[in-house]
C-alpha cells in the first residue's frame, strides 16, 4: 500500500506531521480526518513516481484579469472551497485548485498568499487575518470555529449562504431606493 506523508492540524490548532499508508491519496485523507485531524497537505511518499504518472497531463495557463475583488467573488469562492473540502480535498490543494480558476487577479494573489502562509505553518484562519481588507473578522472567526470543530465544510457552506443572501437584500435595497427616484 502506497504512504503519504502529511501536515495537519488537530482540534486545538496544533499542526501535527506524520504518514499515513491508503490504497490512494482520498484513502490516506479518509483515514487521517477519522483521526479526528484537519489536513492541510499531503504528498505520496514517492514524489516522483507521481509526478511521471501526472507529468503529461496538459497544463492550462491562466491570466487572471486586473479587477477588484467583489462579493460574488468572495461569495463562489467560499461555496468551491467548502464543496472541496468537504469532498476530502486538502485545504492547500483546494486553494490551489479554486485559485487557478477565479477571474479577480487580486483574489488570486490573496489565494496564492494564503497558500503561502499555510505552507509557512499558519493555520487558515490565521492566513486570512493577514488580508483585513478581503476577509471581515467576521469570516476569520466563523473560519476559526469551523477549524477548530472539524466542520470547516459547513462554516464555510453556510458563510457562503449567508453572504448570497446578502447580496440579495443589498440589491432589494438598491431597488427600494431607485424606484421613487426613477417616479420624480
């Protein structure tokens, strides 16, 4: 059976190393998560055998656009990581993956930032306290108690529930004070 070496964090936050032998890598994540641990990253124990069995898959360049980060931005971002996490992917290769397909360049450097502060050993809550600008207290606590629960797939499912909703009250809003104005 093929080892994986990983980097997790447990209830507490404390980031915790070790192997873990699985018929793939979802089997190892599986076996890690029962252990009641966050992962973070996970690499097979030969990294070379892997990359030659990914090595010629065609890789996709992607140049975001220069535009601001907007609450639909935020919004999907938080729906994809939630819905990869919860299918058991690492939150590293989660990042990753979402990161490579937003539209917002600056939402994509914050994502590769996060990525890098995780990386370094923050956990993600921490990571997204280092950007007050894109992520509100309000989203670095609710990440915070998802971590530390184990249930950070549902914080962030209802967080993106939450801000869809929102966005649709801003928008009655709007129209609510455009109307009259529209009638004078």
């Amino acid at each position: 059976m093929p080892k994986f070496y990983y980097v997790a964090r447990n209830r507490s936050g404390v980031k915790e190393t070790g192997a873990e032998e699985g018929l793939n890598q979802d089997d190892a994540v599986t076996k890690i998560q029962s252990k009641g641990l966050i992962v973070v990253n996970i690499i097979p124990e030969n990294i070379e055998e892997s990359s030659a069995q990914y090595g010629n898959l065609v890789k996709i360049k992607f140049k975001p656009k220069h535009r601001r980060i907007t609450g639909e931005d935020l919004m999907l971002f938080c729906r994809q990581l939630s819905t990869l996490i919860g299918a058991g992917v690492t939150i590293l290769s989660s990042l990753n993956i979402i990161a490579k397909q937003v539209s917002s360049k600056k939402l994509y450097d914050v994502l590769m930032d996060l990525t890098k502060n995780m990386e370094a050993g923050l956990s993600f809550h921490e990571s997204m306290a280092v950007h007050p600008k894109v992520f509100s207290d309000f989203w670095i606590n609710l990440v915070e108690s998802g971590e530390a629960s184990g249930n950070l797939a549902v914080v962030l499912n209802r967080l993106a529930v939450y801000l869809e909703k929102s966005a649709q009250f801003k928008s009655k809003v709007i129209s609510a004070l455009v109307y009259p104005a529209i009638l004078t």
